[in-house]
C-alpha cells in the first residue's frame, strides 16, 4: 500500500533515513507525526508501514492541513492542530498507546520560503510569523504593544542575543516616533543598527537572525509546546516505543536532553532512602541515539546543517 505523493513541489526532509530506522520498530503499529509540514517524513513513514500500520499526523498550519488532503492512504489520518493536543485527539479515536512519535521542530521550509509568512531574512514581506495563520498575533502586533523589559527578555532568553537591551531600545524608539516594524525588512534594519558591526559574532549570519528566532519562539509558544508534549508523549507510547525528537536550534535539543536525561535515571534523593531496588520506581526512558547530518546531506540540503536528532524508547512497563 503507497501514499499519494501529491506534492508538486516536495521539499528535503531532514535525517529522513535515520528517523525511519530508528523510529519503526514495528512496521504494524501505530506512529505520531506531530509536525507533518508537507508530509516528507510522513511519506516516508507510510512507505515503511505494513498493511495493519497506522499514522496520525498533526500540524498547527493550514497549509499543512491542504498538503494532508492529498495523501489519500487509509492508513493515514490528520488533524489541523498544535502537537501537545495529540493524546487528546488519539484519544478520541480510540487510541491508547503508539509505538513511535516524530516531533522535527522549528519552521518548516515551505514556511521559511513564503514571503508572505514573515518568517524569513531572505525575503520582504509583513511581520507575521504564526504558525497558525487563522489565529494569534502576528509578530508585528505583539511588536506594537509589548513592554520594553519583555521584549529584552525574549530577545535575550529565546535569541541567546547578547544586545538583546540595545535591539529593544531601538525597536521601541521606532515605534514611539509611530513606525513601529511592520515588515521583515525594516526589522532587520532596525536590529542591524543597534549592534555595533565590530561587535557581530558571525560575519556569516545576518545580525537580526537572533531576534527573528526570538520572536518566532516567544509568538509561537514553541518551548511550552515542546516541554507539554514531551511530557505527554511518555504516557502515549507503548513499552518499547520510541520517541524521536529533531531540533535545530541549542533551546529546543537543550530542553529535549534534559527531559531524556531525567526519565532515563533514577531521582537520586529516592535512591539514597531505605528501599529495597525492587521498590524504587524504574527510569520510563532510554536514550537510544544522537544523530547529525553527515556532510553529504548538509550539501544536499544546507538546512540540515544545524539539525540533531535524539532518539530515545519507552522502558518496559512493570511486571
């Protein structure tokens, strides 16, 4: 059984090959996409996937949800919604526990490639940056009314930018003079001139790439999304079902290693108590693996560039 690769323009999935090796253990079983894009790692999944396997797919764009409708397999389902409502949804269909859940986090790059979505330096196009198009506030608005002590601490906190108070500064000073950043271009131009060019980390990079990925986070909630179905995604996956989990940037793997590390261990004030080891509750994870794009894939695909993936599986229930 094959899906409909109705995309006309697919784009590169990242780490395609590692995530389905160590994703589908069981190729009847039942597996989570939860950042479905344009389908390329769902595609893929259902090519791996035997006649009895099944895939539930999430995305919170709407794009994303017409690029679902072309995919006809019926093995395959989608719902038009954030990731961290996936057991809420799985449970409503009847299901308890999967086998393997992929999360590859960021934007995608149909996303990043839209002017019109504001997501990139590349272009000129309105300040917009939701995920979600048919919600929220865009990035221009929140722009427009937010305090300058919360805009240096998302700058600083989700941009690890060092000028994150100058940048702010500025861009508040723009907005009391009544022209406050509605475009990606005047933006940027807003954010170069506020860092000194003989203090620029990376001549590479442009200056304000920080605070787009800043604001991009803090508008999309990406981090309390992140933590809230990493949390979640213990009780959904069955004994020896695997979670795999793409970051791109040091936030999101950060928060994705600690999580690992915390369920793959016991808390070590328990094991410092009068228990017997048969008393001790069990670690519920195990790290299984750390994968990088090898330079073959970043030269196919210069996105890959920064990409981790972790992959991590459900320890056994208890007996």
């Amino acid at each position: 059984m094959s899906s409909d690769d109705g995309d006309p323009k697919p784009h590169q999935p990242v780490l395609a090959e590692a995530v389905v090796d160590l994703l589908v253990t069981d190729p009847s079983g039942t597996y989570v996409d939860g950042t479905f894009g344009r389908g390329g790692h769902s595609r893929l999944l259902l090519r791996r996937l035997a006649a009895g396997g099944r895939l539930f797919a999430f995305d919170r764009d709407p794009e994303a949800a017409r690029a679902a409708a072309s995919i006809t397999d019926p093995r395959f389902h989608f719902d038009h919604t954030r990731f961290s409502q996936m057991g809420v949804i799985l449970a409503e269909r009847g299901i308890g526990r999967v086998r393997g859940i992929l999360l590859d986090l960021g934007v995608s790059s149909p996303q990043i490639d839209r002017p019109e979505r504001g997501f990139s330096l590349r272009f000129d196009g309105p300040l917009d940056m939701r995920m979600d198009t048919s919600q929220g506030e865009t990035a221009a608005g929140w722009l427009a009314r937010v305090a300058p002590d919360e805009l240096t601490r998302v700058i600083r906190d989700y941009g690890e930018e060092r000028f994150a108070a100058q940048i702010a500064k500025a861009i508040v000073a723009r907005r009391a003079a009544g022209r406050a950043p509605a475009t990606t271009a005047e933006l940027a131009a807003v954010v170069a001139g506020a860092i000194p060019v003989r203090d620029r980390r990376d001549a590479a990079q442009h200056p304000a790439t920080r605070t787009f990925q800043a604001l991009r986070i803090q508008l999309n909630q990406e981090l309390e999304e992140l933590a809230l179905a990493l949390d979640r995604s213990i009780d959904l996956l069955a004994s020896h079902g695997r979670l795999a989990v793409i970051s791109f940037h040091s936030l999101e793997d950060r928060l994705v290693k600690r999580f690992v590390e915390r369920h793959s261990r016991i808390d070590p004030a328990l094991a410092r108590l009068p228990l017997r080891e048969s008393e001790l509750p069990r670690p519920r994870l195990r790290a299984v693996a750390r994968v990088l794009p090898d330079a073959a894939e970043i030269a196919a695909n210069p996105r890959a560039r920064s990409a981790v993936l972790r992959v991590a599986e459900r320890e056994a229930d208890a007996p």
